[in-house]
C-alpha cells in the first residue's frame, strides 16, 4: 500500500464539493451519489486515495441526512428499526446509551436527568453528551486563569466516543485525549441560572458540532465549537474532518 497524500486526498475531497451542480442533483442522496462516482473516475488519486476520500464523504452523508433528518432511510439489522445513518442506526446508539444509564451518576439528579435527555435524543457516535469521573482525568496542569475561571489541561483517559461499531454493537472512543479544562467557581451555591446555561449549552451541542467547550473540575462534556448554522439542506464540506488525518 503506497502513502497516502494528505494533501492530494483534501484537495480531491473540497473539490468535488464544488462541482455540484445542485439544479441536477437536487437531494443528499443524489449529490452523495454523484461525490462517490466523481471521486472514483479522479485519475489524480491512487485507489486507496480514492477510498480516504469516499471514507469521509460517507461520514459527511450522514452528518447531512441526520442534521437535516432527510435522505434514504434503511432498516437497522440489528434492531429492525428505520434508521438514517448508514455508518451506524441511531437508534442503537440511543439503546446502548440508555442500557449505560446505570453505570454512571454525577450524584447530581438535575444533570444525570439532563445528560441523559441529552443521550437518548444523541445524532451522532461523536457527539455525544457524557459524564466524565473525576478518576477518568490525569495530568492535570494549571494553564491560566480566564475571564471568570481558572483553566486547566489533562489527559482524559479513554477519551470520547467517536464511532459505532456494527458487529461488536457498541460505541468506541478515541483513546486517551488531550483536554482543556474550566474550574466553574460557587458551583455549590450557583443558582438556577448557572443550570440553565449549562442546559441550553449541551441543548445546542447535542445537534451541532464545535461548541466552545464547557468543563470543569468533576466534570467534562464532549463539546466541540460552534460550526454550522440550521438551513434547509445543511451540506457544506466540514473542514475539520481533515484535522485529523
Ligand atoms: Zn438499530
């Protein structure tokens, strides 16, 4: 197997973005279509270039039917149920989220309530909102102080889930993960409106990728920043899919 050129394979992956006349391939499935064959007659990529970039567009593909709950549906052959994504069911996601219920407790029954509403409505096997135990962070190291908090870093051991795995039937993480931490100060004493806050931000989070992160010192939600806005039709390339090849 030759290298794979990062740069040949991003190259390829925005491009055929581009090319998307919407007037003719004017649903998901249709422009998804049209990607994958464009990709596979791209005689600039090497067949396992080809596969790199047809890995990530299928992600996308179901990034854009979930967000927008449009598209092909298919029957789960796990559950019998009629799921959107094709890289995973949904609504396996959600069962084996909610079979964990009684694995974890924050002993706090106003966030395990949230969390878990945040759970059992999750869209994608890496976005989801969790309860990380203090004992799950090591190396952790004062960064500095914000603008109403103290920052910290630390290794979250284990890391967030990041995908389903069909025949195994159960969520995978990353591996250890490199975090950025925030102290919230009072937390014993913080009124309703410090829970609201946090409520309308794992509300948001729980559908759209990157949101500015939100921990603290007992606990970490898996958040990234605010990436996309709400339109009919969300299909835009997702640049940050490339930070990580
Ligand atoms: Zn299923």
């Amino acid at each position: 197997m030759t290298a794979i050129r990062k740069d040949i394979v991003g190259a390829a992956y925005n491009r055929v973005y581009t090319l998307i006349d919407t007037t003719i391939y004017d649903t998901l499935d249709k422009r998804h279509e049209f990607k994958t064959k464009t990709i596979l007659v791209d005689e600039s990529l090497t067949n396992d270039e080809k596969l790199e970039v047809i890995k990530y567009l299928n992600i996308d593909y179901d990034n854009f039917k979930i967000l927008n709950n449009k598209g092909i549906k298919r029957i789960c052959e796990n559950c019998q149920d009629e799921c959107l994504a094709t890289l995973y069911c949904e609504y396996c996601v959600r069962n084996y989220l909610k079979m964990n219920f009684s694995n974890w407790t924050s002993g706090n029954g106003d966030i395990d309530d949230l969390i878990q509403k945040c759970q059992l409505e999750t869209l994608r096997p890496n976005m989801i909102v969790e309860w990380i135990p203090y004992n799950n962070l090591q190396n952790i190291k004062y960064l500095t102080k914000g603008g109403c908090s103290e920052i910290y870093t630390a290794t979250w051991i284990g890391g967030g889930y990041y995908e389903w795995n069909s025949k195994e039937k159960q969520l995978k993480r990353y591996g250890n993960q490199y975090i950025v931490l925030k102290k919230l100060e009072n937390v014993e004493s913080a009124n309703r409106n410090w829970f609201e806050e946090g409520k309308s931000h794992l509300t948001i989070s729980n559908k759209y990728g990157d949101i500015v992160p939100c921990y603290d010192d007992d606990d970490v939600y898996n958040n990234s920043n605010f990436h996309s806005e709400e339109q009919d039709d969300l299909e835009i390339s997702n640049g940050n899919i490339f930070k990580n090849i």
